[in-house]
C-alpha cells in the first residue's frame, strides 16, 4: 500500500511538473509570431487488480496538444491574402495617382496651356511670336503626352520584375512546406506531436498568402496547397514551381502558374487570386493598358480635331492647312496561336476619333 501510495503521488507531481512546464512555455512565447498556445491532457494510468477490485495506480500524461483550429486557419489565411492584395493594389495605384497629381506641370496644365495660347492667337493671327508660342506649347503637350505613356510603361516594367520576384518567394516558401510535410510525417507516424514544426507549417502558409491566394487540404500529416485555378501547388512532398510567361493570346501580357510541360496553366486575373500576385497581375495586364489606352484616346482625340479644323482653314499662303499632329500607328499584338496569314498579319487604324467614342477598324 505505502508504495502504491507513493507512486501514485509520484505520478501527480510528474503529471502537474508537465503542466507546469506547458503553462511557462505558453507564457515564454506569448509574444512569439505563429506560436499556437498548448494544453496538457491527463489520462488514468492502468488500474490494478486487488481481490476483485481494481485499485487506481495515479495519473499519466496523454499529450501536450496545440490549442489550433483548422477552420478558423484557412479564414485567417484567406482574409490574409484578401487583405495583401488590397494593400498592394493600393500602392500600385498610387503610383499613378501620383503621376495624375501635379496640377501645376501635370497633363492637363499641358493641354489647357495649349489650348490658352490658341485662344491669344485668334486675337493676332498673324503675330509671328504668338503663332510660335502656339507651336511650342503643342510641341509641350505632345511631349508630355508621350512622357505620360513612357512613365506608364516604366511602372509595368517595375511591376514585371516584382512579379519575378514575387514567384521566387513563392518557390522557396512552397520547398520549406514541403520539407516540413516531410518531417511532420515522419514525427507523427513515430507517434510523436511535433507542436513547433505545425506552427511553423502554419506561419508560412500565412507568409505564401500575404503573396498569392491558395487553399488547403489535409493528407494524413502533411498538408496540400492549391492555386485559385485548381492547380496543386503542393502535393505532400513534392512542390510544382509556379512560373511566368508571355500571354499567348495578347503578347503584352503575361501569364502566371504552374507548369505544364512546355507551357504555363495560367490563373485568370480578373478572378482575384489573391495575394501581391494577384494584385500585379491586375495592375500588369488591366489596370496599365487600360490607363495608357484612354491617354491615347485623349491623344487621337485632341489631334483629330485639330487636325480637322486645319484642314478648312486656310495659312498665310493661303493654301489649305496642313495636320497641325501626326498620330503615330496603332500596335497591334496578335495572338501566337493564330496560324493563318490574316490573323497573323494583324494591323489596326483609327477610322474617326472626332466626335464621340473612338472607333477602331481593324485592316488584315
């Protein structure tokens, strides 16, 4: 008796010891990012048979768990990738706030300078120095016209070369899980519960969020990532690098995915993918050709009407008005897969920017 006593009384003090320590260790990392708080659990040891009685023989420690829950980890990581494709959106677009900002040596001043010395010229059209000041704030205008469109595609360029490194992030956050997974199994079939190795699986899963959008689903120990489009991003150990390439259907675009083979399966920007990423996706391939496309609208515009307006009128010579601007040749960007000559053969033109929106009639 006086020895299953004390055994029993060993067993408690070794199982509060255990708590004891989980309770400091809890307390130690409170500040610690990604660490998920710890609980023991106790369970009876086995009892033993006295004279047809079983005799309780103390306490044992069943585990030290993580106090974690899945649903409320894939919630975070999907409000994580919502939120940092937001805050990336918003720097983008503040880059083109900024260009648009300047009131004083901005476009519109350009423009509204320009049209200013028109409005002087009709009070002397035959001044020299006047019709030369004219001349000078067009040239002006058109300058920063195509300062405007240079800015623009410097500011695509820039967001290019983030999203190449964006991708590397990706690629080395994705071989980390992986080798996690690794380990994670190899603990858990060893019947042990790895805490530091699943927090750590846990933060970086978070950190890939903050750079593109992926989903989750458990495998035994391991935990497999998934694209926006579907694709496996990780399938327990074994990582698919995600890529970037040329759009094949709009050759100033890119595309961003998995491999496959030669080619690239390819997440739809429009869809929200989530993360930096999809926030430079956005930017790359919408938010850029579509701001320099209605700049060049504006361009057309203006130098369609001016141009119209010469051709009534009359010079000093009194010969008919020459354009007063050249509007240079629209790009076009036929798709790679096109294989017969008049869609490979692709041209454009303006037919009339003068009067309402801009009309485009495509020559093959």
């Amino acid at each position: 008796m006086t020895t299953g006593l004390l055994g029993i009384g060993a067993s408690a003090l070794d199982a509060a010891y255990t708590a004891l320590r989980t309770t400091g260790n809890n307390i130690a990392n409170v500040n610690t990012p990604g660490y998920s708080r710890e609980i023991t659990s106790f369970t009876p040891q086995i009892q033993t048979s006295l004279g047809g009685m079983y005799i309780g023989s103390g306490v044992a420690v069943q585990s030290v768990a993580r106090v974690y829950s899945d649903f409320l980890g894939q919630q975070t990581n999907l409000a994580q990738a919502g939120a940092s494709q937001a805050d990336s959106t918003a720097q983008l677009t503040s880059q083109i706030n900024s260009l648009f900002s300047d009131t004083s040596t901005g476009l519109g001043n350009s423009i509204d300078n320009f049209f200013t010395q028109l409005q002087a010229l009709t009070a002397q059209p035959g001044n020299a120095a006047t019709r030369q000041t004219v001349l000078s704030a067009a040239q002006q205008m058109a300058a920063q016209f195509n300062n405007y469109d240079g800015q623009l595609q410097s500011m695509g360029q820039a967001a290019r070369q983030q999203l190449g490194q964006q991708i590397q992030t990706v690629n080395t956050t994705v071989a980390q899980i992986a080798s996690l997974n690794d380990q994670i199994s190899l603990a858990s079939a060893g019947g042990q519960t790895p805490n530091a190795l699943l927090d750590q699986r846990n933060q970086d899963i978070l950190a890939l969020n903050k750079v593109i959008g992926v989903t989750t689903s458990t495998q035994g120990g391991a935990i497999n990532l998934s694209l926006a489009n579907g694709e496996p991003l990780l399938v327990g150990d074994h990582a698919y690098a995600l890529a970037m390439g040329i759009d094949p259907a709009n050759t100033q675009n890119v595309v961003v995915g998995t491999q496959s083979g030669a080619g690239i399966v390819p997440l739809d920007p429009t869809a929200g993918n989530g993360g930096a990423i999809g926030a430079l996706l956005q930017f790359t391939n919408q938010t850029i050709p579509d701001v320099r496309n209605r700049i060049g609208q504006l361009a057309a515009s203006l130098s369609a009407q001016m141009n119209a307006l010469q051709a009534v009128g009359k010079d000093q010579n009194g010969a008919t008005g020459a354009n007063f601007f050249s509007t240079p040749a629209i790009a076009t960007s036929p798709s790679t897969r096109n294989s017969d000559a008049a869609t490979v053969n692709l041209s454009a033109s303006i037919s009339d920017a003068r009067v309402g929106p801009m009309r485009r009639v495509a020559n093959m």
